[in-house]
C-alpha cells in the first residue's frame, strides 16, 4: 500500500511598512493623495551581503529605505501613472 507523502506550511513572520504622501502631481496639477505599503518576511532565504539571514532590525531598516525611495520619486496620481506609456520592454509600473 501506498503512503501519501504530506506537504508541510511553514509561516514566516511578515513586517509591513505603511506610508502616505499627498501633494500635486507633476503631470495634471491636481492635488492628490497616494498610500503604498511594503513588506518582507523574517525568513532564511531573506539574506544580507555576507549571506547570513536578515535579522529583524536589517529587514526594517530595508523597508525603511525603501519607504524614503518611494517618498523621493516625483509626486504622480494614479490616473497619470496609468497613461503615462512605458519604455519598451516594460510591461508594469511600480507603484
């Protein structure tokens, strides 16, 4: 007899950062407010520069740096974001 071979989950901690930025967008002039929030896991694929697995303090100091990249891009609404058109070989803008 056959025994079935049982698949295991394993859970991974997960940090969030959430941020909100308001002004007027460089396209349309129109003042507007974006919100993104960013993420990553506690995991031991989640590695630094030395291959050692991030520890909690790294992977938030991660996300705050991505937070400040977000923040220093120019102020674009949605709705310009969406007909903006994209270099070629492109195929979705990051919001």
């Amino acid at each position: 007899m056959r025994t079935r071979q049982r698949t295991s989950t394993i859970h991974f901690e997960q940090l969030q950062r959430w941020t909100t930025r308001s002004g007027r967008c460089t396209n349309c002039q129109k003042h507007r407010k974006r919100s993104t929030r960013i993420w990553a896991t506690l995991n031991p694929f989640n590695v630094n520069s030395r291959g050692v697995p991030k520890s909690r303090e790294e992977v938030i100091a991660d996300l705050d740096r991505q937070l400040k990249e977000w923040h220093a891009k120019p102020f674009v609404c949605a709705t310009c974001e969406q007909s903006i058109p994209l270099p070629c070989g492109v195929e979705s803008a990051e919001v």
